[in-house]
C-alpha cells in the first residue's frame, strides 16, 4: 500500500466543516499521515492527539500562517513544531486581533454595497461561531452567511464578487510579514513551507519568497495536474528543500476536494514526525515503524 500523510486541512477550529474528531476518524480510513493545519490556529491539537494515536494514525504539528509579503497575501505552512511554544501562541493571539478588525471592516464595506450582514447573520450561518474564542472567523463564514441571505448563488460568487484579494470588499489588516512568520517557525523548531504557491498571483513575490529561508514547497497540492505540480517539485529538489503536498479539505466550505487527494511522501513524512516526535516528547504519540 502507497504511504499516504496528507499535510493539509481545516476543521471547524477554522473555516472547514469537519470537526477536529471527525477528521481524524475520515483520515484513519485512508491514510496513515495526517496534519491539521487551520488558519491562524493550532486549537485542533488541545484533543487530537490521543484520538490519532489510538486510531494509528501519525499525526504532525501545523498551522496555516496568513501573511504579506509586497503587499500579497502568502500562506505559510508550518509543521512539527513544539506545540506548547509560546512563539506560536503569540503570533496566533495577534492573528486573532488582526481578524477582529478586518472582518469588522469587511462587514462595514459590505453594508456600504448594500449587502449588510450582521454578526446574527453570521452565526445563523455558522452556528460554531457562537462560541467565538475557539474559532478562527475567515471570509468564508462571510460567503456562507452571503448565501443564506439570497446575495449570491454560492461561496464562490460571493468571493468573485465582493471577497477575493481584488474585490470591492476585501480588507486584510494589519499585516503580518511573512519572513516574521518563518521566524517564529523556525523559534519553535517546525518547518516553514510555502503554501500553494501556484496561486499566488504576484511573480516578484514569489522571486523573492525563493530567496527566504523557507524549509519546502507544498509541491503537490489538491487536484493540479502532475504537469503544474513538476515547477515545484523541481525547485524544491534544486533548493534541497522538502516537498509536501496535501489536499486544502475544507468539507463542505470546497466540496469538490476530498480529505486525501494529495499527499506527502513517506520518506518526507518521515524527516517531520521525527522533529515533531523530538519536540512534543511529553504527549503519547504513535510510532513510526
Ligand atoms: P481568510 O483566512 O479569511 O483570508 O480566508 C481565506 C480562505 O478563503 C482560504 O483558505 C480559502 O478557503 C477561501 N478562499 C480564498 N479565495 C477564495 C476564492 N476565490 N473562492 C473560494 N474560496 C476562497
Ligand atoms: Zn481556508
Ligand atoms: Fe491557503
Ligand atoms: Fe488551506
């Protein structure tokens, strides 16, 4: 059977619909690797770990950083890191400030463009939103609750229309820089990797992204065709860097894209549980054998 560790996906603890159990239980099914790597949040890991353990499912550290970088928004990866540093802690709680604002600066715009949604709104929508401190709130709860209002057809539209980086809507805050982001990975001994890099948009960007002190390229990704995957790939192995992939499951958020559908080679698994096991040796983890 072909190793499978998919190194991407979002929970409830974000903008995914699955809670954090029940990713755990869909992954065991299929795969022997797992990360859950919210937005801005490592939430997940207060109740996973036992639960993978017990399922035989190996199970790294991660995180899906937002950042900026000339002015773009770039996704950082982060893995195997310690779970208990307060580096991350500290970039998660500024996060979680930088999101207060800039959702409520999005709600402003959207009312301007007569497209009002209320906080009520939101939560009817996203009924976990209630419970405010265990979520990270992402332009995805907004497209919801823009679909349950009649404003737009799906979450995309509401993305094309009002949400999307170029969109009259779109508000990111105050930015955090992605080569702070690789720092306070790297502070708490993970691995940073460059998120989906095909979209982003701005080339310069991505020039100079070439030049950071990332550890990998997330070179496999969702449903691209070998073909896309292959520039990547061959970056990665030039650099000496890891190549991950994972799928960017969201549930229902992007029901085109299944928990599983790219993965992360057991010979690159390998090189991040082993930091992760060295750097979490106060939790019962499973073993890789
Ligand atoms: P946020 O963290 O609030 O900036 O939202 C980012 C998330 O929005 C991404 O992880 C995707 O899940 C989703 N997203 C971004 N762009 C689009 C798009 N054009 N269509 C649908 N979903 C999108
Ligand atoms: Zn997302
Ligand atoms: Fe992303
Ligand atoms: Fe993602």
């Amino acid at each position: 059977m072909t190793f499978r560790a998919d190194l991407h996906c979002h929970t409830t603890c974000s903008d995914g619909s699955k809670s954090p159990q029940e990713i755990i239980e869909l992954a065991a099914l299929t795969l022997q690797g797992l990360s859950i790597t919210d937005h801005d949040s490592i939430k997940a890991y207060d109740s996973v770990l036992p639960l993978a353990k017990s399922a035989g499912l190996l199970l790294i550290s991660g995180i899906e950083f937002s950042s900026m970088h000339l002015g773009t928004s770039i996704h950082v990866l982060g893995y195997a890191f310690d779970l208990q540093s307060e580096f991350i802690h500290n970039l998660c709680q500024r996060h979680v400030q930088r999101r207060k604002e800039r959702n409520l600066g999005i709600l402003e715009l959207l009312t301007k463009k007569n497209v009002p949604i209320s906080e009520d709104d939101l939560i009817a929508a996203n009924p976990l939103l209630k419970d405010k401190e265990q979520h990270t709130i992402g332009r995805p709860h907004i497209a919801k609750a823009m679909m349950m209002k009649g404003y737009v057809e799906t979450i995309q539209e509401a993305f094309q229309r009002y949400l999307a980086e170029n969109a009259c809507c779109y508000v990111s805050g105050t930015p955090i820089s992605t080569q702070e982001t690789i720092d306070t990975i790297h502070e708490a001994n993970g691995f940073a990797v460059i998120a989906h890099p095909h979209l982003i948009g701005n080339a310069r960007a991505v020039k100079q992204l070439l030049e950071m002190n990332f550890d990998g390229i997330e070179s496999y990704y969702a449903k691209l065709s070998f073909n896309q995957e292959r520039k990547w790939i061959d970056i990665a192995c030039k650099k000496g860097w890891l190549i991950t992939g994972g799928s960017d499951f969201h549930g229902d958020f992007k029901p085109q894209i299944p928990l599983g559908c790219s993965w992360t080679t057991e010979e690159t698994f390998r090189k991040l549980y082993e930091r992760f096991q060295s750097n979490n040796q106060q939790f019962p983890l499973e073993n890789f054998v």
